[in-house]
C-alpha cells in the first residue's frame, strides 16, 4: 500500500494510453483496460479507498489544481473514464482515490510512469523528516505512550 497506489496507476494509464487523447479514445481506452482487468482476476489501480466510499476529497483538489495549473492532462482524463468504465462494468462506482489522482497528475506533467513511485518516496520521506524534527523539537512520544499505558485495561479485565 505505501507508495503502490499512486506508480501502479501510472503504470496502468500509460499502458492503456491510447494513440489519441480526444474523450472518445480515451473512453474506448478505458473501458478495453478495465475489461482485461477483470478478465484477469486483477483490481482495477486508482480506484477505491477503505475510508472514503463515495469520494476522496484529495481527488478534486488535486484536478482542480491540474486544472488552474493547466496541466490535467490526457492521464488525468484517461482516469475519469476509467472509472467511469468500472462502474459501467460492474455496476458499482468507486471513487477515484488521491493516490491513483496524483499517479496520473504526475504523469501528464512530464514524470514517466516508472518514476512515479520515487517520487512519492521523496514525498513521504520529505514528511518523515519534518515529524522527526517535530518531535525532536517538542517531544511528545514519551507522553503518548505513558497516557495509552494508564489507560490501557490489564490482560483479561472487561
């Protein structure tokens, strides 16, 4: 799961890219790469979240970014119908999830698709840093352990 999600879209949607990126080849692109997914037994990558069912909210904000950026891009489109294909396919809607959204924002602004997953690993360390110099700063591991230690119930107590 830590940083899968957002290469393994990439991966996906620049597989099934089709030669043109007017919104009729993309639909059709679409729906042939759900359909070989399903006819493999495999998810389908950038849909679906365990929290949010109906929508991530990271996903709007990132296209409307792409958007007032002017980069949503062909990958970013490809994606809308893919999931729009899924739901068609299966008669369920997933939402689009940041991860998979962010997988192809990288993309249409010049990131190729094997590089994806390095750069949400720069990302993610980038955040780990500023936790570590957080805590460096103002510890509060030390008291987060000892307050779930009180109030934590011994083995077998109701």
């Amino acid at each position: 799961v830590l940083l899968g999600p957002a290469g393994d879209t990439a991966v996906f949607l620049a597989e099934a890219m089709p030669g043109g990126d007017d919104d009729d080849a993309l639909r059709e692109a679409a729906a042939d790469a759900v359909d070989a997914r399903r006819r493999q037994g495999l998810r389908v990558p950038g849909l679906g979240h365990p929290v949010h069912r109906v929508e991530d909210p990271r996903t709007p904000r990132l296209y409307a970014l792409a958007e007032e950026e002017g980069v949503l891009g062909p990958h970013l489109r490809l994606l809308r119908f893919v999931a729009d294909a899924q739901a068609e396919a299966t008669g369920r809607r997933l939402p689009i999830n940041g991860a998979g959204a962010a997988g192809a924002a990288l993309v249409d602004i010049g990131i190729p698709p094997t590089s994806v997953r390095g750069v949400v690993l720069v990302a993610r360390t980038a955040g780990l840093v500023a936790h570590l110099t957080e805590e460096a700063e103002a510890p509060i591991g030390m008291s987060l352990w000892q307050d779930v230690e009180g109030r934590a119930s011994p083995p077998g107590a109701t």
